[in-house]
C-alpha cells in the first residue's frame, strides 16, 4: 500500500519571550491511503502541533526549522498559501477539538456546509444545498432539511460534532484529521463519533489521522499508534503491538493509567511532570519520570529499537546490553496475551 503522506525530520520551534520552545523534535512518519493513524500522548506533546503544521496552520511565532511533509511528492512546506488554499477542505481537511466553536454562530448550517462545496467544487447554489442535504444524511442527522436551515444553537454537542464532520467531508478529502473530536462530548456520544468515523472511512477511502491522549479511545478505531512524549515520537506499531506488547515505560504509563472493569483502587498516574522544551534535557527526555531509567539514560538520547518490522520503541531498555526488568504487572498480562494470540495465529500460519 502506497503512502499518502509522509513526514521527514520534523522540526519546529515558537518564538517566546522566554527563548525558543522545542516544540516538535525530529518526527517522522508516514501514513497509506485508507489507514487510520492515531497520535497519542499527554497534553502538551507535540500532537496537535504536528498536525496542523500539515495543515500549514501554525501560529505567527511558530518556525519550521527543518523536515519536509510530502503528500503525494508535493513538500507542503515549501507550498505557497496560495496553494495551500486549494488543498485546505479540499485534499486535506480537520476536525477540530471543540465543536462548541468550530461553527460560525452567524451562518445557517446549510449554508456552512455548502461553502467548501462552493469554493472548492464550484457548484452552484441548488446543487451545493443538494450535496450539503446529502452529508447531513450521511452522518446521521433526522430531519436533515430542517436543520439545514437552523444555526449551531440549536443544536447538541454530538449533532454539532456530526456537523462538523459533514464539513470536512463536504470534498471527500484525501487526509482527515481529527484533532480529539470526541472530548468535549458524553461517552455515549463518543462511541457513536467513532463509529460514524469508521462507516464514512469504509465508504469513502479517506486516510485518517486521530489525535488523542486516551489510549482507550483509539483501540477500535486505528491501524497504527505513534505514541508522542516531549516533542517525539517513543514508540510506533499497530494497534495490537502498542496495547498488548509495548516496550516503552511512558506507553506502560498510559496504559496503566486506563480505567478498567476491574479498576477498584485508584488510577495510576505516572509521577513527575512533562520536560521544559525551551531547554529539553540530555538523554532520554523521559528519564526523570521513568522508574527503569538506568545511567544512560540521563546522557544519551535512545534511537529507534527494531522490535518487529512494523514495532519500534525509542528506549535503551532494548538495547542488547540492557539488564532484564520486570515490567508491570498489568503489562506483563497483556504482553502474554500478546504471544498467546501471536503463536496461536503463527501455527496457524497467519499473520498478526
């Protein structure tokens, strides 16, 4: 499958009165058509930077100091805003956090729905009020003629968020992003945005970009976890390699950190507080919070560890030389269920 997108050697600083803040530190990635990629990590690192630096939508203080985001070959750092008028909402759209604000308060639904169509498609007035009738039915919405007329008021979060979602895929864009669209919204809400996601991705082949800080979330709706910390990206694989056999302590965090069923006790939460970028530390940013970190740690920072062809981790706990530990509990049972289920697919010669 070929890629869509891909991003190299990302690097991008904001200007403060304090100094330059590192904000995104070497990233690399890529994303297939149709694949749905999750970002996650804690408030703060580096997620949503990332994304509308894709966009092309950072702030005025913000400089990309080096790295290139080609999609389809085209490096969208060097491309004019011009250009990136044409590809914004048309080849590449976002889902903002906060459906609360992402609507104008001023515009009928219809008519906010209908304006990408305009611009980018130029229909006409019937036939974008035609198009824009079909994605509020599309993304579930009754009465889909009536509410074309009413404004964002009148309508709930969720419906809101459905709305919203009707705009990015007005043009049936390559590339979606949605920056966490489902937490300002119930839990029960959140299921029903995450499953239309997944039918309208079905349905129109559009590659996914889903940014995150709850691991839970993401567990039935992506292919692929980049997992973020301080600017980086710590680990990669598919969904089942980062839930059940994670080799990084900050994804052993997080993952500790996910109510259960079973959770009676209090929430784990992982000690400390995230580094200062305007001055990152040597080594491992992740050190001083982690529990395993060992002298290298604070000196060196750890590449990319191969664990599986499609599994990296950035942890020198990986390193051939490194002492066994014992990680967790909670990840030693998943890391079982892992080989379990890897072993029970191997005899069968299938493939995880």
């Amino acid at each position: 499958m070929s890629n869509i997108l891909e991003v190299k050697d990302l690097n991008i600083t904001f200007d403060t009165y304090a100094g330059k803040v590192q904000a995104i530190r070497g990233v690399s990635f890529d994303l297939k058509k149709g694949e749905t990629l999750a970002i996650v990590g804690e408030s703060g690192s580096g997620k949503s930077v990332t994304t509308r630096s894709i966009m092309q939508l950072l702030s005025l203080n913000a400089n990309i100091e080096e790295g290139q985001i080609l999609f389809n070959g085209q490096d969208l750092v060097q491309t004019s805003e011009k250009d990136m008028q044409k590809i914004r909402g048309k080849k590449i759209a976002m889902i903002f956090q906060d459906p609360m604000t992402s609507l104008n308060p001023t515009m009928t639904i219809g008519k906010q729905i209908a304006e990408p169509l305009r611009l980018h498609q130029k229909l006409n007035k019937d036939k974008a009020h035609d198009r824009a009738l079909e994605l509020l039915e599309l993304v579930g919405l009754p009465d889909a003629e009536k509410r074309m007329k009413q404004y964002p008021h009148q309508f709930s979060g969720g419906q809101r968020q459905r709305v919203v979602i009707a705009i990015a895929l007005a043009c049936n864009p390559d590339i979606l992003i949605a920056d966490e669209p489902t937490t300002a919204l119930d839990v029960t809400i959140q299921a029903q945005i995450l499953e239309l996601m997944k039918e309208l991705q079905e349905k129109i082949n559009t590659s996914i970009i889903f940014i995150t800080h709850d691991l839970g979330v993401v567990a039935n709706v992506a292919d692929r976890v980049a997992v973020m910390y301080a600017g980086k990206f710590v680990e990669v694989g598919s969904v089942d390699e980062v839930f059940y056999n994670p080799q990084h302590p900050y994804t052993w965090g997080l993952l500790a950190s996910m109510p259960t069923l079973e959770t009676s006790n209090s929430l784990y939460a992982i000690p400390g507080t995230p580094p200062d970028l305007l001055d990152p530390p040597k080594g491992d940013a992740f050190a001083p919070r982690n529990e395993f970190a060992m002298k290298i740690d604070t000196e060196l920072e750890p590449p990319m560890f191969k664990v599986s062809e499609t599994h990296y981790a950035a942890t020198w706990l990986l390193h051939e030389d490194a002492p066994a530990i014992d990680p967790p509990a909670e990840i030693k049972a998943r890391q079982k269920l892992y080989k379990e289920k890897y072993a029970a697919l191997h005899s069968k010669g299938g493939n995880l």
